[in-house]
C-alpha cells in the first residue's frame, strides 16, 4: 500500500508541476511608450504576485494556461490578460484619467483643473504636434475658444504670428498676449514637439497675478521633462510638399493690349506671353527633424532636444532655416530641495522677398503685388539683356527680378537659461527662487542692386544693415503654503519679482556702388553713405504678488489675487499701480443631492472680476524729448536739436476690469464636457496721442495721453466629447467656438480718430477710422452706387468724372458733388464669431485626425483689387465687363485711368471654413517593434490647407496688411494687399523611438 500511494503522489506532483508556466514581459504607457516601474502584476484569484523593475520587465510562474494577469498602477486603468497560449505578455496601460485630477499650470504653481475658478484653456502636446509647422503660435490657431492666431503675412517663411485672447484690449498700445515658457516670463515659445502643454489664461482671475501685463491675457508653456526609467531616445521626422492655395485671375497679353487701347488707342501690344504669377511661384517644400534623449532616475531627470526646421517658400528666393536646442534638468539634490535648470538656444535665417509693400509709384512695389499688376504682353528682359520695367503707368521693376536680384537676409540668435531652487522650509511651505537670462540678436541686411531700373540703378544700388540687440534678467522669489483647515484645504502664495530689459539698435546704409557683387557687406565701399543711427531703451518693472485659494469641501472656491507693479516707463507720478481680482466657484455636482447623479456627472458655475494692466508703451514717453537735425549756420552744416516731445507727469497704465461668468459641465462619467464663459472688459485709460495741440507749439510728435476707453465683450464655448470608447475603437471630438464685440466707448473729447493704412501710392489719407458707439478699425470711405447712364440715379452723383459710364457714389448731404463729406462707415473687419473643429478617431493601430477652422463675419477690404480696378496696369477679367455704349447693363466703370478711391466696392465678406488638417498614422504593433529592439515606430500622412470655403475671391481670408510693427497696428485689421500667398502641404511624417 505504502509503494502505492507513493507513487499517486509523485504523479499527481508531477502533473501539478507541468501546469505551471513563467510568463515575462514588458509594462509601458500608452501615452509616450515609456516604461513603468513598480507596475502590480498579480495572478487573479490569488496571491502570486510581483512587480515591475526600473525598465518596466517583469516575470511571474503561474499555476497554469488558464491563469489570467491583473496588471495595475496608480494613475492607470488596470488591464486583465489572459496567459494561454503564450510565455510572454507586453502590456500598454491607459492613463485614468477619471482617477488622476488633470493638473493645469498657473501663475506660480499648479491646481487640479476641478478647483480652477478663472477661465483657463488647455492645449495638448498631441495638438500642438498634429501637423508640422515653424512655431507653436501656428499651432495655437483654432485650438480654443476666445483665441485667435493669424500669421501676418499669409504663408511667408518666417512671418511673424499674432495672436489676440479675447479681442484686442487697446489701441496704441500692444495687444500681444504675454507668454511664459517654464517660469520665464516673456520667453520665446519653443518647437511645438517640445512642448507639454499650453495653458491660456483669460479671466482676471487668472491673469491677475501677473498684474500689470495681463490685460492681453497670458500663454502658460511648459516644456517636456525626463521621467524616471531608462532613456527614451525620439525621432520625430518630416517632409512636406507645398504650393499655393489660390492664385488671382488676371488677364492674358491678349486681354491685356485689349484692355490698354480701349483706354489709350495708341498702346501697341507686346511681343511676349508672360504669366507673372507662374514665374515667382513654385513648389515648396519643410524639412523638419527632431532628436531627443529623456529619461531619469530616483533623483535626477532630464530631456534634451535637437531640431532643424528648413522651408523652401513658394515664392522664389524665400525660405526659412532654424537649429534649436531645449534641454530641461531636474534634481532632487536632498529631500527638502529639488534644482532645476532649462535652457533654450535657436539659429534662424530668413531669405525674404519683398511683399505687402508700404509704398509704390514709380521704382515702387513688391514681388507678391507687381506679379497682378505686371503687363503679361511684356518679357523678363528686353533684347539687350536688360531688366524690363512696366510699360504702362508708374514704371516698376518686374516681380521676377525683383525676387531674384533683390537680397533681404535676417539672421536672429536666441538664448535662454533659467534655474531655480525650491526648498521645503517646513511641512506645508516652500520657498522658490529662480534666476533667468534671455538675449535675442538680430541682424537684417538688404541689397538692392543696380540692374533694377525702377528701384535702385539711378542710385547705383542701395545696401543698408540694421542690428537689435535685446537682453533680459528675471529674478523671482516667492514662498508658497498648503494645509488643511478642517474640510478644507488653503493654499496661500506670496512673492517679490524684478525683471530688466535692455534694447540697442543700430543701422547703416550706403548708396552708389561700383559692383553689385559685395551686396551689403561692404557699405563703405558705396560713394553716398547714409547717416548711420542708434539708441538704446532700457526698462524695470518690480512687483510683490500673493493669490490666496480656498476649498472646502471639494464644493466651495475661493480664489484672491493681488499684484502691485511699478514701471520704469511709466509717469513720475504714477510709477506704481496694484491690480486686484477675485474670483468664487461652486461645484455643484458635490452636493447631496447630484453626487450620485448617473447623468449630470459634473457641474461647477464660476465668476471672477479683477484688474489687470498694459504697460506696452516704450520707454521715455511720458518724458520731454527732443530729436536730432541738422542746421545750417552760415555756410556749414551743424548738429541741432528740436522739441519732438513735452513732459505727462502722469501718464500711467491702461487698465482694464475684466468681469467672467462660466459654466463647466460633465454628463455620462464626462464623457460629454461643456465649458461656457460670458465675459466684458472695460478697458479705461487708453494711452492715445492727442492732436490738439495748435502747430505753433513747435512739437514733431503729439504727446501721449490717458484719454480713451473701449469695450469687449464675448460667449466662449467648449464642447469635448468621447463618442465612441471601444477596445478597438475610438473617436473622440473637441469643439471650440467663441464671439468676441469690441465697441469705442469714449474719445479724446469725442472726437473721431481717422487713420490711413493705404499704400503710399495710393495717395489717400483716410481709410478706417474710431468712433465712439462702433467697433475698432471699421472701413471708412464712399459707397459705390454702380455706373452713371448719362443721368446719375437720385440721390447719386460723380466725383469728378461725371460722365456716362464712369462711377457713381452716394450723395451723402445731397449737395450734387462727391467730396469728402459723402463718406461714411464701409465695412467691419471684426469677425462675428471663429471656431476650431477637431477629430480623432482610432482603430485598432490606425489613427484619424481631421481639424476645421472656421471665422465668420470680418470684411476684408482689398487694396489690390482696388489697384487692379484703377487702370493703371493690368487688371481682372472683370474690366472685360466694363460700361460700354453697347453694354451698359453692368456695374463696372468704363475702361479708364480712376483715383485710387476707398470704396465699399472693395469691401469683401472674409468670412471662411478651412480644413486645416486631415492626417491618417498607423503604429506599428508592439510585438514587432520589440523584435527589432524598439520601443515605438509611427507613420503618417497628412494634408494641411486642403479646402477653404470662402466668398474672398483675393489668395487668402486670412491676409493682413500692415497689422505689425506700427503703432496702429492694433486698428489696421482686414486689409489686404500684395500679402504672401498661403500654402497646401501633403507631409510624410515618421516617429521613432528607442
């Protein structure tokens, strides 16, 4: 019996053993495919169980094929797999982001995004990178509500951006919302790949804490960081193709000599066939390339980036090269202090070609707006091998020399470094200080050579070099501290800031050159040196700042913020102001009687009221100034000064009150988020130049001064919805849309303000203009009646052409003659709403994105169909419509040479729908990338600009002419003329990690 029963066992033991299996593998995050150490990985049903090391490995023996493994991690969904059939189980685990409170960055610290009382936008790095572009500014356009991002000149390689929050909140002064990379306030946005995430801060709540520069709204970037495990190396690489989207109609050499003898008989037609747009135009293309290194360990993390960005413009000659370097560090050097330090450094060089043009006439003009005006009738060169100029009008070079002979270089360096230091004093307070340098250099040189007869031969070529030095200190040290208070918890800040900025600039230029070889490299070599310029600005703003949070019982919210500036640039008198808000928010969905709601998962209502300030003027102006001259004594020439400024003593800060009502909903679990804000700011104080000063006072300039006052007010709306949620399918869709009204409340004595943004050329004086009661920069000018029959209609008259066919405008004080008097509004360039649609859908490895943006209701008003209408050059197939003894049943004038009149002729509604990216990517599986020893492999092919629906019939509803660098750039808004053509891209991308 004893052999019996011996034997039973060992051959139960042995079949018990032959069940058992060791299965291994690897635990990575699906977000960025690193590993996850310390992953729980534990057989279900029992007590087996083990962990992830530091790479993320695992092993486990299992009791047999039928076992099934649970791995789980805090800030993870748990996953089940099942161990049959296989030794080896790589699992991607999903963040929870039902358990882990998203945390949003703000000024001086982070918050859970259920406690924000202020109105606050969040944009993905998974957004900013969707497609390839030159900054994260374009990145930004259509990603959320109440911010609009338009480049300044169409798709130019290296245009600048401008991006609005909430409308434009002044006038002089600027508008550009203030932005803050990892701390640094007024640091220079890095490459969209190594960016983390965007948080917009709107409300005065929200911006407040950075007082007197919040008025505009404030752009929170932080960069990515290593993370503990070992290094992830990334290669993000990509190639697009591009072109232009539109280009205008115009008229053939045949059309052309047509169109020319019915105004002037004796025109004898060209020898050439010469299409203007074809010649400057060609394919483009990106190539844009990133390495990166990441990772970290118990106490140290790092990430360091390389990139290089080059862009091949659609036009000929231009282009855009940059090489950036971000590196962050991070050390947790004892357990009370954590050091930092991030630096950033960038090269870029931008090949320019003359467009948008701020004057013309005779040598005047640009390569985008010579190209329509250009006659198609006459060659590149004449027989003798000569440039040719325009034949007919003003004589101007044409568009292909002037791209191709002309040189406008502009080299700019970057550097940026910031450290900080934050210790734990006590349990609860920290204190952080941190140190930051910043310099920006910038040089741009231009050449026009000799051989361009309309601009620069009579001068015997013109070279000028103009250089910007610009350095930055920041110091700031603040002490933050956290407890709980019973059911609540407290979260007090309070710090000291000091910021410097220094400004040189210097330019140069010559005149009369033997060669044209030496470009503008060698100035002394010109016999007409130009007289050379300098100055330096400096400017201090310091500030104590404090925010007190308060949350009781995950339902009540309290948020105070305070700030207290002073300002070198501003006024002896008012060198100091404080900039208070305070906002309340109360989570409804946490009280008895939602908290268990299945529906309605989510529900806070917020309101906040603050102010915030602008202190975007430039040094010295509340200051008397005198400017340089010379004089002549006798028969020499002296230096000599006049009065070109006189003294404000108190000129001070724009200020604005910013009041903001919203709304945060969530149904089913959030799978459906709403976000709505209602908001008004009352801009006061608006530093305006008065005019009223008499002649005789002998000034070059007007003083500034506190007189004006506007208002915007606005409903923003932000809908995210996750459609579908499927193992192997996904979608996922982000609305954003949002209304933004900017009325003139009050007027230096109410008086109206009228401006001119019109080309040179055009000899005109007043174009757009502010009035108390209408919105900022509305079109002003005369409106277009149609075409005088010999009699004009009642009510109508000529200007000063009064004859049949010629043009007809409303006789405004009915005294029977257009004057100046006959005008009136034409036109509004704000927009009545903008939107930002976007889509991602995922099946199984395949991944979808399509991204509308849309803007609805800007007019444009177009500069160069006017130019194109004057009958100066060539024009449109329209004038092949025009009034005639035997065709009079139209609106366009007889054929003729007109003034360049601001009419509502040329007032277009810019509204616009474009799909601006549509992407398909597919990952490879894990399996095979583990075979071949990496950690990720991603492929994708995408389209950019592929439609724009749209009634502009100009290249693009986005063109913006004179909207930067000049003091009225904040009312130049929806004009249009000789802008860079925007571009289509297909791109091939490729993601790489290891």
């Amino acid at each position: 019996m004893k052999p019996l029963l011996l034997g039973v066992f060992v051959l139960l033991g042995a079949f018990g053993f032959a069940q058992e299996k060791t299965i291994t593998g690897t635990v990575v995050s699906s977000e960025d495919g690193l590993e996850i150490p310390g992953v729980n990985v534990v057989e279900k049903g029992t007590n087996n169980g083990t962990s992830t090391d530091f790479d993320g490995n695992y092993s486990i023996t299992v009791s047999g094929d039928d076992a099934v493994l649970v791995f789980s991690y805090i800030g993870y969904v748990s996953q089940e797999q099942s161990v049959s059939g296989t030794n080896q189980i790589n699992v991607s685990l999903a963040e929870d982001v039902s358990a882990l409170e998203e945390v949003v960055v703000v000024g001086y610290g982070t918050t859970k995004k259920s406690d924000i009382t202020g109105s606050v936008s969040s944009v993905k790095a998974e957004e900013l990178a969707a497609f390839p572009v030159l900054s994260a500014e374009q990145a930004l356009q259509g990603r959320a509500a109440g911010v609009a991002v338009q480049s300044n000149n169409g798709g130019e390689p290296g245009a600048p951006i401008s991006i609005s929050i909430r409308g434009n909140t002044s006038i002089g002064s600027s508008s550009a919302a203030l932005v803050v990379v990892d701390g640094f306030v007024g640091g220079a946005l890095p490459q969209p790949t190594d960016i983390e995430s965007i948080e917009i801060l709107k409300d005065a709540s929200a911006t407040a804490i950075y007082g007197s520069r919040g008025a505009n709204g404030v752009i929170m970037v932080t960069t990515k960081k290593g993370k503990k495990g070992r290094m992830l190396v990334e290669i993000n690489s990509s190639y697009s193709s591009q072109n232009t989207t539109e280009r205008i109609e115009l008229l053939n050499a045949n059309q052309f000599a047509a169109y020319r003898q019915a105004i002037n008989p004796a025109y004898i037609q060209g020898t050439a066939q010469t299409d203007w747009q074809d010649l400057i135009y060609r394919t483009g293309n990106i190539s844009n390339h990133q390495l990166s290194f990441s990772g970290g360990s118990e106490n140290i993390n790092y990430y360091v980036s390389g990139n290089y960005f080059n862009q091949k413009g659609v036009v000929i000659n231009s282009g855009f090269e940059r090489f950036s370097f971000l590196s962050n560090v991070d050390v947790q050097a004892t357990k009370r202090l954590k050091l930092g330090f991030n630096a950033y450094a960038n090269r870029g060089n931008k090949d320019g070609i003359q467009s948008q043009a701020g004057s013309g006439g005779s040598g005047g003009g640009d390569v985008i707006s010579t190209a329509y005006r250009f006659a198609p009738d006459t060659p590149i060169q004449n027989e003798n091998g000569v440039n040719t100029t325009n034949p007919v009008g003003d004589q101007f070079d044409n568009p292909f020399a002037i791209a191709t002979e002309s040189i406008d270089e502009t080299k700019t360096d970057e550097y940026r470094a910031n450290f900080y230091a934050d210790y734990e004093l006590l349990k609860g307070l920290n204190f952080k200080t941190t140190f930051g340098y910043s310099t920006d250099n910038q040089t741009r040189g231009r050449f026009q050579p000799s051989t361009l007869i309309g601009q620069a031969s009579t001068q015997g070529g013109i070279a000028s070099v103009a250089s910007v030095k610009g350095t930055n200190i920041i110091s700031e040290n603040y002490l933050t501290y956290t407890t709980e208070i019973g059911k609540g918890n407290l979260t007090a800040l309070a710090g000291y800031s000091y910021q410097k900025d220094r400004t040189e600039r210097y330019s140069a230029g010559a005149q009369g050159f033997l060669s044209n070889s030496l470009s503008y490299f060698a100035l002394n070599a010109g016999s007409d040196i130009q007289t050379p310029t300098s100055s330096l600005t400096e400017r201090e703003i310091v500030s104590l700042f404090g925010r007190l949070n308060y949350e009781y019982d995950d339902r009540y919210l309290l948020t105070f913020t305070a700030r207290r500036d002073g300002a070198s640039n501003f006024a002896r008198n008012n060198k100091y102001s404080f900039f208070p808000s305070g906002a309340i928010g109360w989570r409804i969905s946490n009280e008895g009687f939602l908290k268990d709601n299945e529906t309605l998962s989510n529900l806070k209502l917020r309101a906040s009221y603050g102010v915030t300030g602008n202190p975007s003027i430039t040094p010295y102006q509340s200051l008397a100034n005198f400017q340089p001259i010379y004089a002549n004594v006798g028969d020499q020439t002296v230096g000599a000064v006049v009065p070109d400024l006189i003294e404000n003593p108190d000129l001070k800060w724009e200020s604005s009150y910013q009041a903001n009502i919203g709304m945060d909903l969530g149904f089913l679990n959030d799978r459906i988020a709403l976000t709505l804000d209602y908001y008004s700011i009352d801009t006061e104080d608006l530093i305006l130049r008065n005019s009223g000063l008499p002649e005789y006072a002998g000034l070059l300039s007007n003083p500034f001064q506190n007189v004006g006052e506007i208002n915007n007010t606005g409903f923003e709306v932000t809908l995210n919805t996750k459609n579908v949620v499927k193992e192997n399918f996904s979608w996922s869709t982000d609305l954003n849309w949002s209304t933004n009204t900017v009325e003139v409340v009050k007027l230096i004595e109410g008086a109206d303000i009228f401006l001119d943004s019109s080309p040179g050329s055009f000899l005109q004086d007043e174009t757009h203009i502010l009035r108390e009661g209408e919105p900022v920069g509305v079109f002003w000018g005369y409106e277009y009646r149609g075409v005088n029959q010999g009699t004009p209609e009642p009510g109508t008259a000529g200007y000063s052409e009064t004859g049949a066919g010629d043009e007809l405008f409303t006789d405004l004080n009915g005294d029977g003659v257009i004057t100046g008097d006959d005008r009136k509004i034409i036109g509004d360039p704000n927009p009545d709403w903008i939107a930002g649609l976007n889509n991602n859908l995922r099946y199984k490895n395949f991944d979808m994105n399509i991204f509308f943006q849309a803007s609805v209701g800007g007019d444009i008003f177009s500069y160069t169909f006017l130019e194109l209408a004057s009958g100066e050059s060539n024009a449109t197939p329209a004038v092949l419509n025009a009034w005639t003894p035997s065709n009079t049943n139209t609106d366009v004038p007889s054929a003729g040479v007109r003034e360049k009149r601001i009419t509502d002729r040329f007032v277009y509604d810019g509204s616009y729908v474009r799909l601006k990216n549509l992407s398909l990517g597919y990952n490879l599986p894990i399996d095979i990338v583990d075979k071949i020893g990496m950690q990720g492999i991603r492929i994708s092919l995408s389209g950019q600009n592929l439609l724009t629906f749209t009634d502009f019939p100009g290249t693009d509803p986005e063109a913006q002419y004179r909207s930067t660098g000049s003091q009225d750039s904040n009312v130049n808004r929806g004009f249009d003329y000789g802008s860079y053509p925007n571009i289509r891209s297909y791109t091939l991308s490729v993601n790489l990690k290891f």
